[in-house]
C-alpha cells in the first residue's frame, strides 16, 4: 500500500476486481466495498453487525489513548460519547448553529477580499469557529496558533486512518510492548501526537476555567456539560476527546469541502454561472444583498454543489472508515468471518463511472433530485450505516451559507502556472493550500456589498 494517494491506488485494483475485492494486512482480512450497492447492503442493512470498528492500534490506542470516538469499537464508553455527540451535532440542533454560521460567512468573505492569499487558512478558521463558538463560547481568529496547531495534528492523524500506515497496525503486539518505549520508533511519532492534542484541549479548558471565574466566558455546550456535572463520568483526558471529536467534526470536513469547490470552480466554471444565475435571481445581478439560509429552497445548484464537493476527489478518509464485521455473515456466496474489517472504498466509487455520470467532472446538477435536501443520500462522504456521521446536516448547513455567499461574490480561475492536479486527493495542510488559485472579487459592487455587510463581522471581538 503507498504512503500516499490510497484511493486512486485502490481505484486501479476495484476496476479489475469488481463490487467487491479483499487484502490481508497482518493477520487481518480487510474487504473493500467499490459501489454504493454493496455498501447499502452490507453496512446499512446489515448495520447491527457491521458498524463496530477495527482496532487500529497507533491511530485509535497510542495517537488516541482508547477515547476517540471514531475510531472506539461498541460499548458503554462509545455509546455516552456518542449520546453527547448527538445532543449537539444532531439534526435538530441546527438552527442553534445558524447566526454563528452567518457571521462567520461574513467574516470569510472579508478575509476572501482583504487576505486572499490566505483563502485556504480562512476556509479552516471559518469552520473552526463555528463550532468553537457553540463547543466553547468563543471565536477563532485567523492568525490564530492555536488554530495551526489544532489541523496540524488533525492533519497528521488524518493519513494513520488508512490500511497498513504504520507497521504497528499490521503488527499488533508492537504496540503492546510495556517497556523500553524510547526505542520504539512508531513511539516517537504516536506518543508525540497524543501529547500534542491533550495540551491544545488542556490550553482551551484552562482559558474556559479563567473566563468562568472572570464572569466573561459565554453559555456553550461545555458550560453547560460542566454545570450539570456530566463531566463526573469521564475522566479528564476523556473529556479533552469528547471537546476535540467535536471541533474536529465541525471543522475538518466543511474546510477540505470548501477547497473542493473553490477547485470546481476554477477548472469547471460552468457550473459557476448556472449557480449564479439563481443567485442573482434572488439577491440581484447587482449585489443587492447577501444570500441567506431563507434562500436556500431557491437554490438548488448550490445545495447540489455542497454534494459534489463531497463525491468530488474525497480526500479526507478517502479508502473509507473502516467498519469491523462481529458475527460470521454470508454475502452473495462469500463468506465473511467474525472480525473482518470492512470498508468502503471512497475514492473508487466517487470516481466510477457506473455510479456517477462523468465522474471527473464538478457537476452539481447530478444531485439536483428529491433527495437534495438529505445530506446523506447520494454519497458515501459521511458515513454508512450506525456510523454515519452524526453532525452532517449541520455541516451540510455550513457548507451552504459559505457556498453560497462565496460564488455569489467572487471568481475563481486556475493560476495556468500551476495547474491543479485532480488525479490524486487535495492533502490536507494546516498552513498552505493544496493548489494555487487567482481568486478576484466579482465586481465593485460585489466588493462594496462585502465591506458593508462584512467588515463588522470580521473586526468583532467577540
């Protein structure tokens, strides 16, 4: 498996192999799924059976101390993270996320018009903020260290989800090793990232203690958690993963989504001006006003755009979270023992041809059906079966009001000098972007609009 690039790697053996093909890693069979079919089938389905996880001993034990909850397999511990997970990020808690999603938008389009160099760092501060704001009662600033260090351990952790990253995941035992952890090479890297996330969470729970004494911090999720006293049922370093699978879910997906579709647009402006065409419909050719989540039925494009900026060239978990299958089952003649790690290959369905009409191509229209409104429906990008992600109308709300705001107000064309390479995923880096942009404000208007309706967002405080 390379160290890099899994998905188009995978794409190559599905084409040959078919719906479905298996690897042995170690001593355990993984069985990738390469089409939505197979995917319904088995880990939707099939979902009581095949929604615990693998135990991935250097991203989920040593990077993550047992308490992430992606990665942790069914039990108490997994299903009171979840249980907390859900009270936030659920459907139904997504109108409390709005006027922190408008004036966060606001405040990107400014740093879009005053930074755009900076168009890929403002993309992580946006959706950083926004749930900063309802986790933690604050914003996120765009030169923000904080920020930097939070996607570069998000970043690094990111590329151990994939098969065969780390010979500890291939060879269990070494992990298990209770002495001499100096020597241990795949220690220096594991351990190093474990202790570098707990001092963020660490840093942002003592900054919220001080805030709280000083009768400055505001009502957020944790001050809430903290005065019911939930917190007695974890410990400290649990807590500090309950804080951080939060930020992560609310941050990591809207960033890359938005980079997605700031490189549709560039390499397949088409669609840009179809989009428009109904913004302009609603909010004026001539930047009358800002689209709103009031807009939102009238724009299907946009709504389509988010979608395919989730198909579109995956690069987050692009082989898949993988699933771990509990009970023997049989599928369509193959057996598949207790403890095979089943996952759905990411990149090769958003890529195939038999799933998707013109695949390489950013077309949002494909999404345009009655399904439009469900996040989930059409793609694998969240998750499948009891593993869907949780926050994901929350985030597709999140990626809309950017979306939106950000076609309607600016251009976006591919910099010839450095063509964007769309065979292989946009990596994920915490400081530059994955490809070079020309980003230009869509007209004069367009940039007065901005700096009326903008500028306060961006200069408050708080």
């Amino acid at each position: 498996m390379p160290p890099v690039a899994q998905g188009p790697y995978l794409k190559k053996i599905a084409a040959e192999k078919g719906e479905m093909f298996t690897m042995k890693f170690g001593s355990t069979h993984w069985v990738f799924l390469n089409s939505r079919r197979v995917v319904r089938e088995l880990l939707d389905k099939r979902a009581s059976i095949y929604s615990s996880r693998q135990s991935f001993p250097m991203a989920s034990q040593i990077m993550s101390g047992g308490y992430r909850t992606l990665l942790m397999p069914y039990g108490d511990l997994w299903r009171s993270e979840r249980k907390i997970m859900h009270q936030i990020l659920n459907g139904t808690q997504a109108k409390v996320f709005e006027p922190y999603q408008d004036i966060e938008s606001r405040t990107l389009l400014y740093e879009y018009l005053t930074r755009p160099q900076q168009w890929s760092v403002a993309n992580g501060r946006y959706a950083n903020s926004v749930i900063m704001s309802v986790v933690f009662g604050i914003r996120t600033l765009l030169d923000d260290t904080s920020l930097t260090e939070l996607f570069g351990v998000s970043d690094e952790f990111v590329k151990y989800l994939a098969p065969g990253s780390s010979i500890v995941d291939t060879l269990p035992f070494l992990g298990r090793i209770p002495f001499l952890k100096a020597l241990q090479p795949w220690r220096w890297v594991g351990d190093d990232l474990y202790r570098r996330y707990v001092k963020i969470y660490e840093k942002q729970f003592a900054k919220l203690h001080q805030r709280r004494k000083q009768g400055t911090q505001k009502p957020c999720f944790m001050t809430e958690f903290l005065d019911q006293e939930k917190d007695k049922d974890f410990n400290t370093e649990q807590i500090y993963f309950i804080a951080g699978t939060l930020i992560e879910a609310g941050s990591d997906t809207t960033r890359i989504s938005i980079a997605e579709v700031v490189a549709g647009a560039a390499l397949y402006p088409d669609w840009v001006q179809r989009a428009r065409k109904e913004l302009d419909d609603v909010c004026g050719s001539d930047a009358q006003r800002l689209p709103t989540f009031a807009d939102m039925s009238r724009l299907p494009i946009i709504k389509g755009a988010v979608k395919e900026s989730l198909r579109w060239k995956p690069s987050i978990a692009e082989t898949g979270i993988p699933h771990a299958l509990i009970q023997d089952d049989v599928f369509e003649g193959y057996r598949l023992p207790a403890g095979t790690v089943v996952t759905y290959n990411h990149w090769s369905i958003s890529e195939d041809p038999k799933e998707y009409d013109q695949p390489e191509r950013f077309w949002p229209e494909r999404f345009v059906d009655e399904h439009i409104d469900d996040p989930v429906k059409g793609h694998v990008a969240f998750g499948a079966g009891r593993r869907v992600c949780v926050g994901n109308r929350v985030a597709f709300n999140n990626m809309s009001i950017s979306i939106a705001r950000l076609v309607y107000c600016f251009d976006f064309v591919e910099d010839p000098s450095h063509p964007i390479d769309v065979s292989k995923p946009f990596l994920a880096n915490a400081k530059t972007p994955s490809f070079a942009v020309k980003i230009k404000v869509r007209s004069p208007a367009h940039e007065e609009l901005i700096l009326r309706e903008c500028k306060a967002a961006a200069t408050a405080q708080d």
